[in-house]
C-alpha cells in the first residue's frame, strides 16, 4: 500500500492531467531531487484509480532490494498477492506503482526494466518514482513511445500553487510575501511545507534580512533547522534521537530512548504536521531532507548516534528484524556484533540465492574478522562462485585450500573448497579442470555438510552426464536427490531437475525430458515466497529453449526466451546462456528472416568476444556458420570452413546440453560439406556418430545421420544417403524431431522428398507419418489468407496476439473465458493454414489482415 501521510494532500490539476495523459504510455517516470512532491502525486493518482475500480498496487523499494533475488520477490509479493503458485506475467494487477527506485542499484534497475518491459503483460501500466537512475538510460523506451518522464519542471510548485498550498496550511499572506516564498524557493514543494512549518521564526526576521542562501540545499538546512528550533525542548530531543533510525515503531524509539513516552511524542509530532510519514500501521519515517540535516548538526545524548544504532540493533535482532540489526550494528561499528548477527543471515541469504546482497554485507566487515567466521565465510564462498567476481572467487577459493591443508581447521573449509572448486572452474569454461576436480574430491566428501556434498553430488553426476557415463550418471542422480532432499535446498535440487532431464533429452527422451523440467515449476510452488522462479532455472532454463524448439513448439519458445529477456540482472552459467542466445538467434529468424538473425548474432559475437567464455563465443559462431550455409553465401562458407579446420577436429570428451545437437564438431562438419570438402565430412562424421552411439546420445545421432546423409549424397552415394536419413527418421519418430530436419535448409528438405516420393517403403509407419509432418511444417505459406474467412472478432482477438499477449492477457482485454480465446485460435489456425501463434500473426502481418483497412 502507498504511504499514508500526516495531512491533506494537495491536488494538483496539471500534474493530474499530465498522469492522466501518460495512460497512453507503458510507463511514467516522475523524476526529480527530494522534495519535490513525486510520492505524493502518485499516491494521489493511486487513490483515483483505485476508486475508479482499477487493480492497483504499491511497491516502495529498499536498499536491500538491489538484490535480483530480493527484487524480484518484492514484485511477486506486489503484484501475486501472496499467491505462490502464479507467476509474475499472470498478474490481474493493471496498474503498478514503484517508489523510490534511486535505491536500486544500476544492476537492479536495468533488471527491473528488462522484467516491466519482457515480463509482466502487456495491458499493465507502471508508475516509477525517482531521484535518479543511476546512469541507466530510457532514451530508448521513449524513442518506442513506451515511457515518459515527467521531471522537476513539472513537478515544481507555480506561483498560483504556491499561494494554494499556503491557504490550504492556513497560512494567509500578503501577494508580495507570496512572491518572495516562491521567488526564494523556486517553487520547490519541500522548501514551502517547511517555510509554513517555521514561518513565525522566519517572519520574525525579515525586518533584518534573511541569511545569505546559496542554492537550494543552503535553503533546506536553514528551514529544517528553523522548524526544529520551532518545537518544543521534549519534541526537539525525540526528534534528535530518532532521526539516525531509517525507519522506527513506537517500541523502537523507547528502546533507544530508554522512556515509555514515544507514542504521545509521535501523536504530537503528527497532529503539528512535521514531515513524518507512516509505514503500514505502526512505523514511521522522516522526510529525507528533515533527518539528514538533524543527523548532520546534531547529536544525540546519552553516547551520541553510535549509542542510539547500538540500542536500536539490540531491539531489532530481538524482534526478528536482522537485516535492520546488522546495518545499525555496521553504523553503530560494533563490527563483532554485526558478524554474529551476519551469521544466521548469511545462510539464510545464500539458501535464498540473495547473493548480491549477501556479498554487499559481508563487504562491510573487514577481511580478517570474515576469515575468523567459517559459518560467514563459506556462505561467502558460494556467492562469489555465483557472481561476476571471479578474481576474488579465486582468491577466497585459494585461503580456503590453504586452510582445508591445516591440520585442526574447521571442516567448512574443506567441504568448501571441494564443492566449490569444481563449479568454479566448470562457470570459468575450464571443463576439463572441473571434471577432473569432482571426480578427485567425491570420496572426501562422504562425511561434509549436506549442503555442500549436494553440490559436489550434482557436480558429479553433470560430469558424468557430459561423458556419456550413463549408468553413473543415473546412479550419481539418484544419490544426489538423496542428499539435496536431507539438505533441504531448493536450488540444488532445481540442478538435480535439469540433469534428469538432460539425460532423458540426450537418449531422445524428449517429452519426458520436458515433463521433468515441468517439475521446476512445482519446485517453484513450493519456494516462490522465498525465492524467485528465475534461479530455479538457471541451468535448465537452458535446456527448456533447446528442447522446446527442438519439438517446434515455437509460441512456448518465444514466451520462454521473452521471459529469459526480462531476467537481465540474474547471473547465468555459460551453458545456459550459450543455448538463450541461440535460441534468441533462431527465434529471430523466424520472425525478421535469416538476414536479420545474422546480423543479431554479429552484434552479439562483438559483444561476447569482450566479456563471454569462449565456448558462448563458439555456440554464437556455431550459430551464425549455419546460417551462412543456409544462406548459401559462399565466400562466407569459405572463410568458415579456413578458420574452422574440419580436419582437425577430434571427437570432444565431453558433451554439454548446449553443444548436444550445435557443437563438439556438428558445425565443422556441415561448413565441410557446404564448401564440397565431402571427404573431410566424411572422416569427420562417421567418428562423432559411434561416439554418439557409444554414449547413448540418441538425439545428437540423429542430427549427424541428417548431416551424413547429406555427404553421402553429394558424394554419389545415394543409397547410402537414404539409408542414413532412415534411420534418423526412425528416431526422429520416436523423439518428436522436427528442427534436426528443418535447420539444414533446402538440401535435406530436398532428400527428404526424395525418400518420400522414391523409397516410403524403407520407413515405418510412424516414420513416414513423421516425415510428412517434418514436410508440412516446412511447406511455405503462399498467397494472401483468407481475409474474408476471418471476422471482424477473430481479426480483433489476431492483432492482440500479434502484440505478444498471452492467452489470459487476451481473455482479460476481451471479457473472454481463456478456453474461448483457445476456440478462436483454433479457428483462425485452421482458417490460415498455421499451426501456432508466431505463424499466424506473422502471416496476418505480411498479408496485412493486422491493419484497419482490411474488410469485414
């Protein structure tokens, strides 16, 4: 809920109407210093469209929601609720106001912008309330008319505003007082609530001049210390003892003030109209500009501020308030107190994957008393493992070695170091160090912490997985589930999904592959207040694009990629951006065309050779290879097949999700093929195959039997070919395959038909029935739809999905039942000849039925 306030709010018609107007927008940004009302008019927009029967809601944001863990549940918490089984894109909500976004960091707001715009559904409207945003630029979103700014000038009070707000603090005065008011203040709203507050003191000087002011900031210290000195002595020192505290309750200010009179003081201070502003029922906090100028030139008694942090942390970590502890502990520098207090917070930060937030409060205590912590410094560990530092990972996970070899030091230590090194080096694109590292360290690890011997159990079985040790893998799966279950970490548990399902994926298990990954979402459930659906996938998210586009499910791809889009501030492993950005690629060229996938995967290689490990460098290089084939651009196949060097390429050892069916030599071959080196791709595939085969990669065989059958066939050999593309029709079959076909362009279409119309009777039934589902959805769509065919409702409920909007986001725009909205989509696919969403807003786009000219 908005803030409540002390007083009457003063409507201001202009700043409404300019509210009003921005409606048309996705987002309104009221930026501007302190003071100058944007709280205020939001609230006062909040309560209008709340009585004009909206769905609103309020977020005021803190320092601790720098973190993307923490923000992105304080907008489940606004938007969902408290229901912990939706998502954030599923939200009735359809207005959302933000306050006091300045207390985001850039990570955090470019975060929060990526999930409004990517995100949350598109009929939701945002208010953002700011000082600043700290460097990140919207020049963008305005350039797309999706946001506007409103900023001081027009939140400054006029001089029309000025005399109104003055008769409405029963402040009556003479037309050139007035002017003066508003000349000195500059219309600045904060400046004039104080200049009522402590004008009997002011006036009273005018006949000797006002003080010398330079600028606004001289204007608020005079002013604020003139309404302090304005209040009585008992008032003046609650004030003073007070004022250090972000945020106080009636208990907290007797705590720190050692009396039982703070609920009458409080009640007065309200009833005098001082800037205090409740929070909920029971808490309270001051106008910025009102305490920092107490807090700057006055101390309190008793000890002065250090004493008022300390007793206020005491208070706090006795009511299950520890975040707020350990900041007045840090205020207080009462260093060991905040380490106690940091070190319950700690685990509960790291199993809440917070890690941003549990590396900015370790950072405020000094090395040498965080190594004198075990408890502290092995939650700091894991979060570094997780964050962009990796040179302090590495300089923690090097005192961690040095102590797990001392004889007597605490175990943490070691179970730390052999969980974590692994993960290090697998995050840093060292594979082989990793691999090697989990399979040294698993026999220590019997005796560790659940916690950290679930990591390396995870660590163990992905290594197997990746080896194609099958039977290990399942056995190391199933001890891992066993341990992450005791342990009681979700996360772990969200990596275990991701490796049953990769190794259903890769033995051709598709549908099974996504049921289990379907398992994150219930792991979802069952955690959503504490974490955010995001880091549930951060390895499978990964997988979940590939499987999904595999299986041509192209409308769940887009939604799953736009989601991925809006979780910028979340930190992935290579693997799983590696597979985002092709998928993203390839999402691309089914919308704007090959061409402009092209040119997105050069942008993005540009970007990646600056900061990205090398194997994300080479998915996008990969990526970008086939498409030149595809294109048929031959000098372009010519310089890629000269710096990609099939010859030399020798089956890889290990096999991750992101390469199973893109990488470990599949793009070296195709280039081979493509440039008419048929005897280099004929060395080359024959030995990634029975590798395949031998580690039980069904998919991964299908794709090189497509690529074989290619070779085969431009080398004369065609009976061969057919043979090849047999067999992996047959497993396309059983896997539900469409884009290992569908991706090697107009050359295995071609062969395809060759088989269908010389040699069906070399499939199965279920082959052949798969291979005119692969030709089908190959076929392209010609001619103009039926525009006739399509009424003016399903041409109305077409452009709402060619916005992007979801099933219930259309239902909701329409008063439809989301069941009706899939009757008409089925209707309109049959009457254009598609079978998903992208198909059909594409074709109705390019056939023009979106436009308004189009007739009934």
């Amino acid at each position: 809920m908005p803030p409540a306030t002390a007083c009457r709010l003063m409507p201001r018609a202009e700043v409404m109407a300019g509210l009003e107007a921005a409606r048309r927008h996705r987002i309104l940004l009221l930026r501007a210093p302190a003071g100058y009302g944007k709280t205020s008019m939001l609230r006062l927009f909040h309560s209008r469209l709340a009585e004009q029967g909206a769905r609103v809601a309020w977020l005021t944001f803190d320092s601790a929601d720098r973190d993307p863990a923490r923000l992105l549940l304080s907008l489940r918490a606004a938007l969902l609720d408290g229901d912990e089984q939706s998502v954030l894109r599923t939200t009735h909500i359809t207005h959302l106001f933000l306050d006091d976004v300045e207390r985001l960091d850039e990570t955090a707001i470019r975060l929060l912008l990526s999930v409004i715009g990517e995100v949350l559904p598109a009929p939701l409207q945002v208010y953002l309330g700011s000082r600043s945003l700290h460097q990140v630029s919207v020049a963008n979103l305005k350039a797309k008319h999706l946001l506007l700014e409103m900023n001081l000038e027009n939140l400054r009070f006029d001089e029309t505003e000025t005399e109104a707000y003055l008769r409405q603090a029963d402040l009556f005065l003479a037309d050139e007082e007035v002017r003066w008011l508003h000349q000195v203040t500059e219309g600045w709203p904060a400046a004039i609530e104080l200049l009522v507050l402590a004008w009997k003191r002011i006036q009273g000087s005018i006949a000797q001049g006002l003080p010398d002011l330079h600028g606004l900031n001289d204007l608020s210290e005079y002013l604020a210390e003139e309404v302090l000195r304005a209040q009585p002595d008992d008032v003046q020192a609650f004030l003073i003892s007070t004022a250090p505290l972000q945020s106080f309750c009636v208990e907290l200010a007797d705590a720190v003030r050692g009396s039982d009179d703070s609920a009458r003081l409080i009640a007065r201070i309200r009833l005098s109209g001082l800037p205090i502003q409740p929070i909920g029922a029971h808490w309270f906090r001051y106008h910025p500009l009102f305490s920092g100028h107490i807090v700057r030139h006055h101390q309190p008694p008793r000890g002065g501020a250090a004493s008022i942090y300390t007793r206020a942390a005491v208070w706090l970590a006795g009511h299950e308030r520890s975040l707020e502890a350990y900041d007045c502990y840090i205020k207080a520098g009462e260093l060991e107190r905040a380490a106690d207090v940091l070190e319950s917070l700690a685990e509960l930060l790291r199993a809440r994957g917070q890690f941003p937030s549990l590396l900015r409060y370790c950072a405020q205590l000094p090395e040498a008393l965080l190594r004198q912590r075990p408890r502290i410094s092995r939650c700091l560990l894991v979060g570094l493992t997780y964050s962009p530092q990796r040179g302090e990972a590495q300089r923690w996970m090097d005192y961690f070695r040095q102590q797990a070899a001392t004889p007597g030091s605490d175990p943490a230590y070691g179970d730390g170091l052999r969980a974590f090194e692994p993960v290090q080096a697998f995050l840093a694109g060292d594979v082989a160090s990793s691999v090697g590292l989990a399979e040294r360290y698993w026999p220590a690890q019997q005796q560790a912490h659940p916690y950290e011997r679930g990591v390396l159990a995870t660590s163990m079985a992905y290594s197997y997985l990746v080896q194609g040790a099958l039977s290990q893998a399942v056995q190391m799966l199933i001890e891992a589930r066993r341990i992450c279950s005791d342990s009681g970490s979700a996360t772990t548990m969200s990596v275990v999904i991701f490796l049953q399902a990769y190794l259903d994926a890769m033995q051709g298990r598709l549908d099974t592959a996504l049921e289990h990954l379907g398992m994150l979402e219930q792991l979802h459930q069952q955690h959503g207040a504490t974490i955010p659906p995001a880091l549930m996938y951060t390895f499978g998210g990964g997988l979940l694009v590939l499987l999904l586009y595999e299986r041509n499910r192209i409308d769940d791809l887009a939604g799953q990629v736009k989601l991925a889009r809006g979780m910028a501030g979340i930190v992935l492993p290579w693997d799983t951006s590696s597979s985002l950005l092709v998928a993203q690629a390839r999402l691309t060229a089914l919308q704007g065309g090959l061409p402009s996938a092209k040119r997105w995967l050069e942008s993005e290689i540009m970007k990646a050779r600056r900061h990205a490990p090398p194997q994300v460098r080479s998915a996008l290089e990969n990526e970008l290879s086939r498409l030149v084939v595809v294109l048929d651009q031959r000098p372009a196949i010519a310089g890629y097949a000269a710096q990609m060097h099939a010859d030399a390429v020798a089956p890889s050892p290990w096999i991750f999700s992101s390469q199973e069916v893109d990488g470990a030599g599949i793009a070296q071959a195709r280039l081979a093929i493509a440039s008419g080196q048929q005897e280099q791709a004929l060395l080359l595939l024959p030995r990634l195959l029975d590798q395949a085969l031998a580690m039980g990669r069904y998919w991964r065989a299908a794709k090189l039997r497509t690529l074989l059958a290619l070779a085969l066939e431009r080398s004369g050999q065609s009976g061969a070919a057919l043979a090849q593309l047999v067999r992996a029709l047959e497993q396309g079959a059983q896997s539900g395959l469409f884009r290992t076909f569908l991706d090697e362009g107009d050359a295995l279409l071609d062969l395809l038909r060759k088989l269908q119309g010389q040699a069906p009777q070399l499939l199965s039934a279920a082959a052949r029935a798969h291979l005119s589902a692969v030709l089908a959805a190959a076929a392209p769509q010609t001619g103009r739809p039926p525009a006739a065919a399509l009424t003016a409702a399903e041409r109305g409920l077409l452009k709402l999905v060619a916005q992007g909007q979801s099933n219930r986001q259309v239902a909701l725009n329409l008063g439809l039942s989301i069941n009706t909205v899939k009757w008409h989509l089925a209707q309109i696919f049959a009457k254009l000849g598609v079978a998903n969403r992208l198909q059909a807003a594409n074709l109705a786009r390019q056939a023009g039925l979106l436009s308004e000219s189009v007739p009934p």
